[in-house]
C-alpha cells in the first residue's frame, strides 16, 4: 500500500536528525559561555560580562536559529500544499 503524502522518516532516522541538530547547536554554543567572563561581586550578584566576537553571535544565530526555522517554514508550506492538493483530488473522485 502506497503511503499518503509520500514517503516519509523512519523514527530512526528522525531521532538521529534530532540529535544531530542538538549537538549541532550545543557545539556551536559552547565557545560563547567560554568567552563569557563571569564576576561574583562581594554583594553575592552575578555579573556576565561578553568577551566574544559579535560577528561569531551573528553567524550562530543565523545557523542556529533562522537557518531551521526557514526550513521549517518551507516544510510547512510544503506540507500544506500538498495536502491541498490531496484534498482536491478527493474531492473531484
């Protein structure tokens, strides 16, 4: 039987997508808290202070962040219209 929609992830294949993106986003994220210098004043208050490159931020955020949620968004787009399509072709039968 022929699946609907086409074919689609084994759930093995979509855990390991999963993770890699996690530690994708982990490993580009570790070097940002190792460049962060961090201060215990005598107050007991934290204080962060960035030591990182503002052009390496950009580029993370962009990989980590907008780079899959364009892709998200296109996989929508592209799930919505086939299901549009779908519908039609069961509603002319």
């Amino acid at each position: 039987m022929k699946k609907i929609g086409g074919s689609a992830f084994k759930v093995s294949v979509a855990t390991g997508i999963v993770v890699y993106i996690w530690i994708h986003n982990v490993a580009f994220t570790i070097p940002i808290f190792l460049w962060t210098d961090v201060r215990i004043h005598l107050s007991g208050r934290i204080h962060c202070y960035p030591m990182y490159n503002a052009s390496y931020v950009f580029v993370v955020r962009i990989i980590n962040y907008y780079l899959p949620l364009v892709i998200t968004w296109a996989s929508y787009i592209g799930i919505i219209y086939k299901n549009k399509i779908l519908t039609n072709k069961a509603s002319i039968l």
